[in-house]
C-alpha cells in the first residue's frame, strides 16, 4: 500500500484479485500498550514495563563473523512513508554492523503484498523473494499480513462471515508454512513478527475525511471483528514460530501505530520516528544472538 487514499484503494484492488486468485489468508495484532519511540529497548523487558517489547524467545547464539540478513514482508518492510528511503532493515544493518563488521542486508519486501505473494513466490527460481531464500541468509527477518486483513474486511463478504474468516485463517497458516518451512530448510535463523492491531490505525479507527475513507467498505462492526481475529493470527504466528525454531518479535504491544508521533500522514505507515523505533524492536530481539 502507498501513502495516498488513491493509490491504497488502487492496491486494494490488485489485493482482491491476488486474494481471490491465491486463497491468501488475513493476519493483523493487537492492541497498543505503553511503548514509546526513544528509548533503549531491553531485550528481556516483559511488554508493558517498558517502552520496546521483545519477543518471546530468544534463538541460538549465531557463529562469530559477519551475518547476511534477509528481511521479507511489505510495505512496513519496503519503508513506504520513509523520507530517508532507509525504512527499518536501512537502520537496522548499521546497528548489526557494529557488532558484526561486514554484514550484509537484503530487502525483499513489497508494498501491497500478502502472505500469499510471499508463499506464492517462494518456490519460483526468478523471483527476488526465491532468490533471497536461495542465497541461505544467516539471518531471515518475516513482517507479513497487514494486507491480507485489509483485503479480508475491505473486499470479503458483508457481512463477514465466520466461514470467511476460517477460511483466511487456514489459508494465512498455510502461507506461513510454505514461506518459513523453505527458510528453515536453508539453515536461516528466523524471527518473525507478531502483528498491530491495525483496527485501531488512524486511518481506519479516526480517519482525517470520514467522508471519504480510505477503507470505505470496511464497517465499524468489521474494525471489531478485525481486532478480535488477530489474536487467531497472532496465535498462528506463535505456533509456526515454536514448529519451525523462530523467534516472535512483538509489535503487538506498541503505540507505533496509533501515535502520530511515529506515524505517517496517512494514519496507516510508519514515519521516520516510527521506523527508528521498528528497527530498535528488531535490534533487541536479534542482538542476543549477535552477541
């Protein structure tokens, strides 16, 4: 997705046709607590007690030397709303650096992809998403399902069904499979992340024009349902995670998204603040391991 509300609905668009011809799943997160951008993350803070939340496990230390990094996801990935162009895997392969001289960072993430892009590409030798796996990064960092909830609530039946939100939920876990199953079988020490709670995003929750709305078929009973279906997705993510040896980082409990202060204008991407504080979320989950 883009900053503008023309260029969301055009992707949202294109996301109908990739759900429909892909059987791509939803995921989402939850609900902002107290983290702040700023601050020093501590890796083994409980969320809640501090500004940056970590993750649920922390993986094996890796070997001395230099690390080749892969980060995979969309637009949060890509770094859409970024003055600096950087997004977060920009700023955080500096932070590696300093621990590892001589790291290497590869983004591969694509505004407007859903976990069914991810998956759908995996296997296919040409694409940029099978080439990065193929390459057997030392490091795999995951960040996908935004898209896969706006395309669900925006695009699927009204009003939303159970059946429909089953449907997605195994579809989403399946995506999962095919996208983490392949880096692990390259060896990849995986961290995935666990979702916002994109209901409560400015752009859908207090939109600047509710005239004109950048969801416009998304109701306020979707919002609801939306929040409450990320708890199954975050669920997923936690499963997968512990099946394949992956750790969990936690943006669930964050105010990145709802706070203006690290948010974009569009009520919906992180700005520059905002993805100073993503790439410290990530640094402390991975610095454990680095160390």
């Amino acid at each position: 997705m883009t900053t503008s509300r023309s260029h969301l609905v055009a992707g949202l668009v294109a996301l109908l046709f990739v759900t429909t011809a892909c059987g791509s799943g939803a995921a989402s997160a939850g609900p902002a607590t107290d983290g702040g951008p700023g601050e020093t993350p501590a890796a083994t803070q409980e969320p809640g007690e501090g500004s940056l939340p970590s993750g649920d496990s922390q993986a094996s230390p890796l070997p001395p030397g230099a690390v080749a990094i892969a980060t995979f996801g969309d637009s949060l990935t890509e770094g859409d709303c970024d003055d600096s162009g950087r997004g977060y895997p920009g700023r955080l392969l500096p932070m590696i650096e300093k621990i590892r001289p001589g790291s290497t960072m590869l983004n591969v993430g694509h505004s407007g992809w859903t976990s069914g892009d991810l998956a759908n590409t995996a296997n296919d030798p040409p694409t940029d998403i099978a080439q990065a796996i193929d390459s057997s990064p030392d490091i795999a960092l995951v960040w996908i399902g935004s898209n896969d909830l706006w395309a669900l609530y925006e695009f699927g039946p009204e009003p939303m069904t159970s059946a429909a939100e089953q449907e997605d939920l195994a579809a989403y876990e399946a995506n999962l499979d095919t996208v983490l199953g392949r880096l692990a079988d390259r060896g990849a020490s995986i961290y995935i992340a666990l979702l916002d709670d994109q209901s409560k995003r400015p752009c859908v929750a207090a939109p600047a024009d509710p005239s004109a709305p950048d969801f416009p078929e998304t109701t306020k009973a979707d919002l609801a349902l939306m929040s409450a279906h990320v708890s199954a997705y975050n669920d997923i993510i936690r499963r997968k995670a512990a099946e394949y040896g992956a750790v969990t980082v936690d943006f669930y409990d964050t105010t990145i998204f709802t706070d203006y202060a690290t948010l974009c204008s569009d009520g919906n991407h992180p700005n520059d603040s905002g993805y100073d504080v993503i790439a410290d979320i990530w640094f402390a989950a991975l610095e454990p391991a680095l160390r």
